[in-house]
C-alpha cells in the first residue's frame, strides 16, 4: 500500500475524527459498512463487528493488566507506609540523640534494604559516636559549598552524584555507590542513601516515603539540644 501523501494523511485524520463525533454514521450508510475492508489476520479478511470485539477485548486486557498493576503497586505502598510508620514510632521511643542515630540507621539497612547510609549533621555533640555513617559539621551549611545549591532548595535529589559530592559523604567507597538519595534533614543536617545498584535511585523516583523518612528523623534530633562538651 502506498503511503499518504501529508494533504491525504491530513483529510484521513479529519474523517477519523469525523466518525469519533459521529459513532452512528453508519446506521445511516450500511452501504459504506459493507465495503469497507478491514484488517487481515492470518489471511482471511475481518467482519466490521468481529474487528470491533477484538479491539474491545484487546482494551480490555489491557485495563486487566493495568489494573493488576496497580493493586500491585497499591500493596507495595502498604507495605513501604507500614515501615515508615514502624520507624517512626521506634525514634519517638528512643531516649537520646545517639540511640535515634543508631536505631534509625540500623532500621534503614534492616527494614529499608539499603547499601550506605550517611547522616550529616551540623553539631557535634560530646558523646556523638565515631563511625563512618556519622558526619559532623558543626560549621553548618557553609562547610558544604559543594551541596550549596542542593541545600538552598531543599528537595531530594535522586540519581547519580558528582564524584566530589559522593567522595565528601562515602569517602574511599564513593566509587561503588551507583546511585543514591540526598534529602535536607530540616536545619539539621542531610541524610544521603547510597546503593550500588544504578536503577535504585534516578531522577524520576517518587520521593514521597523518602521525605516522610527526613522529617521523621528532624522531628527527633529536634528533641534533643546540643550536649557541649
């Protein structure tokens, strides 16, 4: 079959759209029904209803499995909700800063399956413990300049960090780390989730639990005051 030129392709979309406003055109010219010739399949050609059944049960596989889909993604979110609710009920019982750093981070890794976990935070409290998931900045923002930009607008940032950025946070690691989530723990500090699978974190990452997460642990450093030493 040759192909349209632009001005048929134009007049054959003006009678497409003719037929959508019109679904009962045909009534009025069976004539037209009748010579009309539709798909072949397996080389015998289709009635005008028996295409039509197939299109409708073709749409509606499609909706079956979207639908499925759905319920699917549905069930995950419960799933994921019910975590962030578990986590967050565990930081309002913990009893001190260095028991909600430790209870939050071991909760990331258990129940949230993550690779690295970095917390920074912009104090430096006497009894903070010395481990490689805990970077003090009491300085504050400014110590930072490479997470400027990231810090005055405050969203999470998903995918793949610039190697100066992932160095500052992973150190000597930074080069596993093939994607990750940097996400503003409110004046607090920031908390980046690092992982060594390159799909885990991009750009277009519904952020909603991440969020949920960094605010959860803001709520809970802001209970306690800084502990000079």
């Amino acid at each position: 079959m040759p192909e349209l030129t632009l001005k048929e392709s134009l007049a054959a979309m003006d009678i497409a759209e003719y037929l959508r406003q019109n679904p009962r055109f045909l009534e009025n010219f069976p004539d037209v029904a009748a010579e009309l010739v539709m798909p072949r399949e397996n080389g015998s050609a289709a009635s005008l209803a028996a295409y039509q059944l197939e299109t409708l049960r073709a749409r509606n596989r499609e909706l079956n499995d979207r639908l499925a889909e759905l319920v699917a993604i549905a069930g995950d979110n419960e799933q994921l909700m019910v975590r962030v609710h578990t986590l967050t009920v565990g930081l309002l019982r913990d009893h001190n800063l260095i028991d909600v750093l430790k209870s939050f981070v071991g909760t990331l890794h258990e129940d949230f399956d993550t690779d690295r976990v970095r917390v920074v935070l912009f104090r430096d409290d006497a009894n903070l413990p010395h481990t490689d998931w805990l970077i003090r900045v009491p300085q504050g923002a400014s110590a930072l300049p490479e997470f400027a930009d990231f810090l005055e607008r405050g969203d999470p940032a998903c995918g793949r960090l610039a190697p100066a950025k992932l160095a500052r946070l992973f150190g000597a690691d930074f080069a596993k780390v093939q994607s990750a989530a940097l996400l503003k723990i409110g004046d607090a500090g920031m908390l980046a989730i690092g992982s060594s699978d390159a799909n885990r974190f991009h750009p277009g990452i519904g952020t909603l639990f991440l969020k949920l997460i960094a605010q959860a642990l803001d709520a809970a450093i802001s209970r306690y005051p800084v502990e000079t030493k």
